[in-house]
C-alpha cells in the first residue's frame, strides 16, 4: 500500500437516534502519514463519526475499509485490534495510576497469565513516551499531578506504543496552553514522518488549518465540503461553517452516490464550483 491510497475509508456512513439523523451518508478517508481535519460546529456530526471509528457507536448503514478490506467494528476492542487509537478529550486516564500503568491498562503483559512484567512494562513506557515527550520524566507519577501536556503525552504514547495505523485525536489542545500547544503541533509533524494517519477534530479553524494536509467540513450529519488545507483561507472556512444549511450539502450526496470513491479524488478549493459537488 502506497501513501497515496487510503489506510481507513468511511464509507456513506449513517446513524440516526430515534427520529434524528446525526450522520447522513457520510463518507472520509485518511491517508498514511496524513492528517485528516474534521471540522464543524457542535452537532455537525463530529463526535457520532468518531465514535463509529472507534468502535463505541454502530452504524445503521455504511461500510468501513482498512487497508482496503472491509471491516467490522462493533466495540472498542475492534478498532483496537484494527490499528485505530482514539484520544479523546477527556484523555481517558486513570489518575490515580501512574503513566506506565495508564499506558498498559487493560493491555497489561504478563507471565504465566498472572504476574505482571514491571520492568518490561516500565522500559517500554519510557521509551514510547520519550519519544512523543523527550521532557517527560514523571513516570512514576499518579497522572492526575501531571500538566495537561503531559497527560495528554501518555494518551498519545499509548496510541503509539500498540502501533496504530490511524489516531483519532479529540480537540487535543482544548486544555493546553502555549507552551504545550506548540509541543503538541510538533508532536503532530513527528508522527506524520511515523507515517501514522491521523484525523484532528478541532474547533480551532487557525490550528486544523495549519496542521492538516485536507479538511472536511460538516454540518447537520452531512459533509458539506472537502478542501485543500493549503488552498483555503480562514475566511473560506468560516464562509462554509455559516452556510452550512446550503444546498451544497445535497449535491454531494449525490455525487458520493453516484461515485462512494470520491473521497479519493482531487479535493478543490471552497471558493470553486467543483467544491459543492
């Protein structure tokens, strides 16, 4: 597989709850080495989507494909299983345990089925975290004492450390302030270069636009465009976020109907015709 083709693919992916739609046949892709930005006000869809990756949400409809073979996530442990760690906002520590135990949890190695390998563990928690944090050297620290960064330093590690082939971050910087944010930004650069995919939810417009390579934008459970991060400007962005309601949304329905692939192709820029199709 070449890093022109896509690691994950999400195809017309849809959930309702009850008589409300949050995801409307929405379809995304990520490429190894990628990040792919999601973007959209609250309700837009964002979170039901990752959590349908993640395994923590089934879909009514819809196909997902990993390294191009359709596969089913119906809990946690699938997406695991299938190289796809999520970081969500909340971190998903437990603050009473220290880095090393947060990193295993629930992926303990062990002998004889019964005794747990400290040092194998702790060698490796060193070693993983060095390299997301080479600053980091509170291992042994309950990891509610720690700094946000450094929390969030053990979620990604963890990620890393059992190989994922895509990390779903959630509002990463939410809690982070300048500092940690300008870590976190070269964090994102050193696992691109890992060829890891990756797919940002954010809400910041500036940070998405500076750290992703493509952007998808949502509104009402429906992607309403597709851009080049690189050929949009805040502004453009912002222009799609308020007319979200649209009839963009429609038409590009119906060309993923017509075309489920066309998330492969060329993305255009907000401003053009191409971009409401």
């Amino acid at each position: 597989m070449t890093n022109t083709e896509p690691v994950v693919e999400m195809k017309n992916i849809s959930v309702t709850f009850g008589g409300l739609i949050a995801l409307n046949r929405v379809s995304i892709s990520v490429r190894r080495g990628e990040v792919l930005g999601l973007i959209g006000h609250n309700g837009a869809g964002k979170s039901t989507l990752i959590r349908v990756l993640s395994g923590a949400q089934r879909a009514d409809s819809g196909q997902i494909f990993i390294d191009s073979a359709e596969t089913a996530l119906t809990n946690p442990a699938d997406a695991k299983h299938n190289g796809i760690e999520t970081v969500y906002q909340t971190l998903a520590l437990a603050g009473n345990l220290d880095s090393v135990s947060n990193l295993f949890l629930g992926r303990e190695l062990r002998r004889a089925r019964f005794f747990r390998r400290e040092r194998q563990m702790r060698q490796a928690a060193q070693q993983v975290i060095e390299r997301i944090n080479p600053r980091f050297t509170n291992l042994q620290t309950p990891v509610e004492d720690l700094s946000g960064g450094q929390r969030q330093s053990v979620a990604i590690a963890r990620a890393v450390h059992f190989q994922a082939k895509v990390i779903v971050l959630d509002e990463p910087t939410a809690a982070l302030g300048p500092a940690e944010t300008a870590h976190f930004n070269d964090l994102i650069a050193r696992l691109k270069s890992e060829n890891v995919g990756i797919v940002l939810v954010s809400h910041d417009i500036e940070q998405i636009m500076e750290l992703a390579d493509r952007l998808v934008v949502m509104a009402d459970g429906k992607v309403i465009s597709r851009v080049d991060a690189g050929e949009a400007s805040k502004e453009q962005i912002l222009s799609l976020l308020i007319l979200g309601e649209s009839s963009a949304p429609d038409k590009l329905l119906q060309a993923e109907a017509a075309d489920p692939a066309a998330d492969r192709g060329a993305v255009a820029s907000p401003g053009s015709p191409a971009s409401k199709t």
